[in-house]
C-alpha cells in the first residue's frame, strides 16, 4: 500500500537531477581548493541579484534607469531644494553655462553687441505690450488713441518714446554685431547656419520697422508706407504680393490692420522661433576668435561665460537703458499730422534712416526700368551676403579671406555713403 502510495505521489516530487558530467566532480573538487579571484564575491553577489531566467526560460536582463534627480542629495539651502526639486532638469544647462569660456583678445568688446541687440528686443515687447492696452488700429481711432497714449496717459509719452528709439537702437545694434562677425569671420566653420539666422533676424527687424511705421497713422507715415509699398510692383509677382499687403489697391484703414497684425503678431512669431535657434547655436558652438589669433598668441585668456561674461553683458544693458532713457527724454519723436488720403503728399518723403541706402539706390536709378534693377541689385546681393560662410572656403579652413574681407567693406561702403547721402539732402 505505501508504495502504491508513493507511486500515485510521483508526479508532484521535484525532478532529479541529470547525471553529472564526466569529470565535473573532479574539477568541483580541485575548484574548490583555488582561492577566489579578486572581485569574485563583489561579483556573485551582484550576479545573484540580476534574475537569470525567468518563468518562460527566456533570460531578461534588468533595465538600469539613472537616476529622476541626481542633484537631491546635495547639501544647500531649503529653498534651493525646493527649485531643484521642480527644476532639476535646469541644472545640467547651468553647469553647462559655467564651463562655457568666451576668448579675451583685442576685438572682444564686439561680442557685446549681440547682447545689446537681445536686450533692446526685450524693451520692444515689453513697451509694445504696454501700448497694446490703449491702441486701437483702425483708421477712424488710431491718430486719436496714439495722441491719448502721449498726453493723456501717465508716463505714456515716455513709453512710446522708449519703443521708438529701442527699435532705432536695436537695428542699429544688429548691424554693428552683422558686420563685426563677418570682418572677424565669425561664421566660418561650423557656425554657418549661426550666420544665416542671425541675417533672417536682421531681415525680421527691418520687417519690424516697416510694419510699426505705419501705426501712428500720422501723414508722414502714411504717404512713406505708399511709397515703399509702390517700389517693389515692378517685380515679377510684386503686384500680388502689394496688393496682400495693403488689402486693396492703395493705403487704408485695411493696410493699417494688416500693418498692425503683422507687427504684433506674425513678426513676433517667426523672430521668436529664429531667435531660439540663434540663441542655442550660441551656446552650443560658443565663441570664435578671429583667424589667427590663437596661432599667434594673441588670446589673452579665457573667462567663464557664467557669471563673468553674463555680468559684463548686463553692465552693457544698463547703459543702453541710460541711453534710450536720455535719447526718449532730450530728443523725442513728434506726433505729427493725422493721415488723410485726400492731401498731397508733403515734400521729403522718406523712410525710416535703415532703408536709406536702398532708397538712394532707387533714386540713382532713373532710367526707364531702373527700379526693376534696384530690385535685382539688392536681392542679388542679399543672396551672397547670407551665403558667404557657404562660399568663403579658405575661411573654413582657418586661413584669411581678403576678398571677401573686401566684399564686406563694400556693402559697408554702400550702406554709409547712400545713408549719408540721403541725411544730406533731407535731413534727419
């Protein structure tokens, strides 16, 4: 009977093991006699942890996850703690920024500019977002709520004064950074597409201007934007395109909407997106020097971006606010007359200083179809300007470019001569 019983048991004992491998007692044997090699038991015990096979027979091994947070167990204040504990994922961009270096040589203070021209941005919206709560862009309230804005609201005059001259300072920033990169070769080898956003948000910032010139909606700005929106008809598809800008065939209430939609809206946009991308490419790429220069000894050091750099930068901001508050105060812009469509265009007409040269160009040209090869000279030329790191190969292989070194100061040439020119015949 017991044995029957311990048939009838048989399928639930455990199954017995195979038999042993010849040799393998010998070898078990003379194993155990060797002494452990240095790190066997640091790593048995760690093997013994990691599951070797699972339930299925299939071996999976165990995933390893670094750490949510690797900063919580350092020591520092509570609140410190408490903004690392949400923005913990900041911290390695900091450590990044710290280790960042920027060259110390003799052309350094121009890496200052680029700064200058963030921060006057930053002015823009700011004071725009100040004189949205009291604008209205339609042609029957636009003249009256800007004259409000400068006499009736508290400070109002300052603020659009502020935004009048920081959009002047700020092109004017972005060129002196265009051209000093360019002469130092800054765009050389890999920081080509550096170069070209930084010339799409030189392209943006004129857009800027062109579009906010329009909104006080006084007589000066009215038969200015008629002027520079009749140029460019003579171009292939620049009817159609002319026509989408002012919403019809000539100026109006319909322009100054599109005008103000433009300036507050689609500009903003876009130069947000390209500024981001400009600004990571700056960090990501750092800082050229000029060719040459560490060749020769010329670079006197290194300084952390973090806080050194960054603390220079913002003693550059704070004379650049000084300076806007003196030029909004001591030189304001006037108000001017309310637009009326009906009224001869005043004598010396003109756009805004930055798109002087051009207009010079297009005054040089009075020959039949000479506006059409304005046209072309000018897009011509703004193609090989943002091409340049593309074309420029001894740059890119750190040698001196003269010809292109050249080509610069012939666009800079054009640009101060015609500018001039234009200051000369019309004044300021």
């Amino acid at each position: 009977m017991a044995e029957n019983n311990q048939n009838a048991m048989a399928g639930s004992d455990p199954a017995k093991p195979k038999p042993a491998v010849p040799g393998a007692a010998k070898q078990a044997a003379s194993g155990a006699a060797k002494p452990a090699a240095p790190g066997a038991a640091k790593q048995a015990a760690s093997g013994a942890a990691k599951p070797a096979v699972s339930n299925s027979g299939v071996y999976k091994p165990p995933v390893e996850r670094a750490d949510s947070n690797p900063y919580k167990d350092s020591r520092i204040s509570s609140v410190s703690a408490w903004f690392q504990e949400r923005f913990y994922v900041m911290l390695p961009v900091i450590d990044y920024l710290k280790k960042k270096e920027v060259p110390k040589h003799r052309l350094s203070f121009w890496y200052y500019f680029g700064g200058l021209t963030l921060f006057f941005f930053l002015i823009q919206i700011i004071t725009g977002l100040l004189l949205m709560q009291y604008y209205k862009p339609t042609e029957a309230e636009a003249f009256a709520s800007f004259v409000f804005i400068q006499r009736e609201i508290s400070f109002g005059w300052l603020i659009r004064q502020i935004h009048a001259w920081s959009a002047n300072l700020m092109v004017l920033m972005a060129f002196i950074h265009m051209f000093s990169t360019f002469f130092m070769k800054s765009y050389r080898k890999p920081r080509e597409l550096m170069w070209v956003s930084g010339f799409v948000l030189l392209v943006l910032s004129l857009g800027f201007g062109f579009t906010g010139y329009l909104l006080p909606w006084n007589e000066l700005a009215f038969f200015a934007t008629q002027v520079g929106t009749e140029t460019p008809k003579v171009a292939p598809g620049g009817a159609f395109l002319v026509n989408i800008l002012r919403g019809g065939e000539e100026v109006s209430g319909e322009t100054l909407t599109r005008m103000f939609s433009l300036h507050v809206v689609l500009l903003p946009g876009l130069l947000m997106l390209v500024l981001s991308a400009h600004l990571l490419l700056v960090q990501v790429l750092g800082t050229s020097a000029p060719i040459g220069y560490k060749e020769s000894g010329m670079i006197k050091g290194y300084e952390k971006f973090f806080p050194t750099f960054l603390a220079k930068d913002a003693i550059g901001w704070i004379i650049g606010f000084v300076l806007l508050v003196y030029l909004a105060a001591v030189f304001p812009w006037g108000i001017g007359v309310k637009a009326n469509a009906l009224n001869p265009a005043p004598m010396g007409i003109k756009p805004e200083w930055y798109f002087w040269a051009q207009f010079q160009l297009l005054k040089d040209l009075k020959f039949e179809g000479g506006e059409l090869v304005a046209i072309a000279l000018i897009t011509v030329g703004a193609l090989v300007w943002i091409l340049v790191p593309f074309i420029d190969f001894k740059a890119s292989r750190e040698e001196k470019s003269p010809i292109f070194t050249m080509l610069g100061l012939v666009f800079l040439a054009f640009l101060l001569i015609n500018t001039y020119r234009v200051l000369a015949e019309y004044g300021w």
